[in-house]
C-alpha cells in the first residue's frame, strides 16, 4: 500500500496563508482544525471528482467544495457555458438578459418559487429571507432549528452559536431555537412568544429524516400562528431532487434559499418565494420598502450562466437519480465491509443514499473526533479526501471501489485503536467542533 506523505509546499504555503489570512483559510469548513495533520494543504486543481495538491498528490474527492460541486470539477457544459459570456463581459451598469432567463427556469422549477433573487453565498439569501418574514409581518422574533449546523454567517445565527464574541446580546435574543423533529418544541415557542415570531426556518432534510408529518406541522402551526415558513436548501436543494427536497417531501414553504450545487461551484445563491412577500423587496407597492439584496456582483453573467448549464445537465443527465445509485452503492458496501470486521457498531455510513455521512464511534458507542480523525487520516494517506460525502456526477462504480479499499485499510487501524486506544495511531490533534467556544 502507498501511502501520500509529501506535503513540502503545502506546509509552506499553509504557514504563509496564516499570517496573511485569519485561520488560514476563507471558509472555517477548509481550516486546518476540520481535518487531520496528513491532510492536503491546498489544492491547485480538480478534474471530475479528483483533486490534485500543490505537492502533485492526486486524491479521489468526495468533499467535492463543500458541497457546491454536484456534476464535477471542471465540468465541460459548465465551463463552455461560462466561457462563452466571458468575451461579452461579466456586470453592467443595468440588468442582463440572462438573469430573466435563470429566474424563468427558476420559477418553473421550484415549487415555491413566484419571484426570484440572486445573491453569491447562502448567508445573504438566508438573512435576505428573515429580513423579508420579519417586514411581512411586523415581528422581530425568528425561530430556528437547532439541529440545523449553519444557516449564516450573519448575527441573527452566529449569535445562538459558541463562537458568539463581537455579538449584541440585543440581536441574539431575537433568536429563539427549537428542535427537529419535536414539534412541541416549536409549539412551546409560540406559546411563550406570542404574536412575536416573525418566521419559521430549518433545513426541509439533513441528517435524519423527518418524522411523518412533521414538515406539514411545522408549516401549518407558523402559519396558524401568523409566521412565514422558509426552507434552507442550500445543501438539500437539486441532491434529494430536482425540484428540492420541498418536492420530494411534498411541502411547500413561504420562501426557500438554494446554492452549493446550483452553479457546480460556481458562486450563485438564490433566494425565492411566494409574491406576496417578495414583492416587498421592489419597486411596485405602496408598503415600506425592504431593502432587501443589493449586491454589485450578485448576477455575474457567467455565473448565472455556469447556473443555467448545471441545471439544465442535472435535468438532462438525470443527475439526481445517478447520486441515490452510487450512494446506496457506496452505503451498502461501506457498511458490509465494517460488519465483516466487526466494526458495525463503531462506524457507519448513515443517512440518505444522495447525502451519506460516515459516523466513527468509540469503544463505548459515543461519537468520537479522535476516531474521525484517524479514520479520515488513514483514508487520505491512501489517497481518498472524504471529510464528507457529496457525490457527484463524475463519481462512479470504480470510484466507490477505490474507496473501499482505502476504507478496508483504515477499518483495520480502527479496530487496533479501538484495542489499543487512539493515542497509539492519531498522528497530530484530532478535528473539532467548528462552533466552539475558544480555539
């Protein structure tokens, strides 16, 4: 077994990076803290769902940019469409064409969508969303879904978070949280807050499925007790399908924020929803104006356009169906091959085949960091980047092969450090909590 062990110009670049860039990296997902001491420092390019280090290690992606990359890196259709804008310039002084085109293939798409407004990340359209709610319906309260990770960079999230320093208390309090899949959670909420809560939002799908009936709960009790219902889509939107995961659950929300896999990577965030109450962000009504998004770069050309290409690839490849395919695949194997070592209680790919995650236990069954670390140092050092699983595309069969025999070779240092403790295999600290606290 070859084992990836030249990380020369990552350490140097990474040591670099951090004197120039607080944590090293733009994103708190990228930063060292998320990934183990073997892992590669920087990435100089992707092609389909591998990735090259500056080093020249080639790695089998699954992280695939933090989800944003749902056909593969580089893809063709994608690039070809963007390069073709590209000659004709990328922002104007007025609107372009190409932003009545995405918002038309937008609004016929999603369920929810009446009217459309595009942004570059997820935490503008999320904080776009609540800004809305709260305009439409003269509340200032938001209730949020507890379990949900991440929702914003913006105060009204961060500050229900550890890593809360440099937020007003009076823009925290505003934030009441509730719990998935506990509808009496959120029934206590509105009892204790009447009349006060703006909007209801929750990722539709994440890690657990819901609860029969919960989704329709959650927006029949907002809406009997006059709150908007908005659906983050950013991870579940075009991977459970198409339409969304509104549509495979069959609930329609007020408002729904979508992004990552939208533009395969490139920057594109949407936010869309019901008239009535996107219309409070234009021009033609007699109500309080809510300023609702402004942004110089947020409807580039080519990115509207490399957003175009990928819905119409998903559409046309039936992408959707290939992700459950090679995620069942991969689940099934994967947690065949822990059994057969015995490891069926201590690791596990769960979830939903289109979104599986890898859960490490210890010899007690607790969720262990320690364990997740070794197990992702051992998978990399093999070649296999799988911090998580956002299949793509371009993954394949042979992909899910290669993965399992990295994964068999790690299982089996898994095992050793579960007899031996991990102490004994971890090379380095083990990966924590983004939301913490203190470093």
């Amino acid at each position: 077994m070859n084992r990836i062990t030249n990380f020369n110009r990552s350490k140097e670049l990474s040591r670099r990076a951090h004197e120039l860039i607080p944590a090293g990296a733009h994103t708190y997902s990228k930063g060292d803290d998320q990934f183990p001491q073997n892992a590669p420092g920087l990435i100089a390019r992707g092609q389909g769902c591998r990735v090259w280090d500056v080093d020249g290690n080639e790695y089998l992606d699954w992280g695939m940019g933090l989800r944003s990359v749902i056909l593969g890196h580089a893809y063709p259709r994608v690039i070809d469409a963007v390069m073709a804008t590209l000659p004709n310039g990328s922002n104007f002084t007025r609107p372009a064409p190409i932003e009545i085109e995405l918002a038309e293939l937008l609004v016929d798409l999603i369920p929810s969508a009446q009217m459309v407004k595009f942004a570059k990340n997820g935490s503008d359209v999320t904080s776009a969303a609540i800004r809305l709610a709260r305009a439409f319906t003269g509340r200032d309260k938001i209730a949020l879904c507890k379990e949900n990770p991440f929702f914003s960079f913006y105060d009204w999230f961060i500050g229900t978070t550890p890593p809360n320093a440099g937020i007003p208390s009076a823009v925290s309090d505003l934030s009441l949280t509730f719990h998935y899949n506990d509808i009496a959670s959120l029934q206590r909420l509105f009892g204790e807050y009447p009349n006060q809560i703006a909007g209801v939002i929750l990722e539709p799908v994440s890690t657990e499925a819901p609860h029969a009936s919960f989704l329709e709960q959650v927006r029949d009790l907002a809406h009997a007790n006059g709150a908007v219902v908005i659906f983050d889509e950013m991870i579940s939107g075009f991977r459970w399908h198409l339409q969304g995961a509104q549509k495979y659950f069959n609930v329609t929300p007020d408002l729904s924020t979508f992004g990552k896999a939208i533009g395969n990577g490139f920057s594109v965030s949407v936010l869309v929803g019901q008239r009535e109450i996107m219309e409070l962000g234009g021009l033609h009504h007699a109500k309080p104006k809510v300023f609702l998004l402004s942004a110089t770069h947020g409807a580039e050309t080519h990115a509207l356009a490399a957003s175009i290409a990928t819905i119409n690839e998903l559409r046309d490849r039936d992408v959707v169906a290939h992700t459950w395919k090679i995620g069942r695949a991969l689940q099934d194997a994967f947690n065949a091959l822990a059994s057969e070592k015995g490891l069926a209680d201590y690791v596990t790919c769960a979830g939903y085949p289109c979104s599986p995650f890898i859960v490490c236990r210890d010899k007690d069954k607790n969720v262990s960091l320690p364990l997740r670390t070794l197990f992702l140092q051992e998978t990399i050092a093999q070649g296999v980047l799988m911090p998580y699983i956002a299949i793509s595309y371009s993954h394949d069969d042979r992909t899910v092969q290669q993965t399992l025999e990295a994964s068999a070779n790690a299982l089996e240092i898994y095992r050793r450090a579960l007899q031996d403790g991990v102490e004994k295999y971890l090379v380095g600290p083990a990966v924590k909590p983004v939301f913490r606290r203190f470093n």
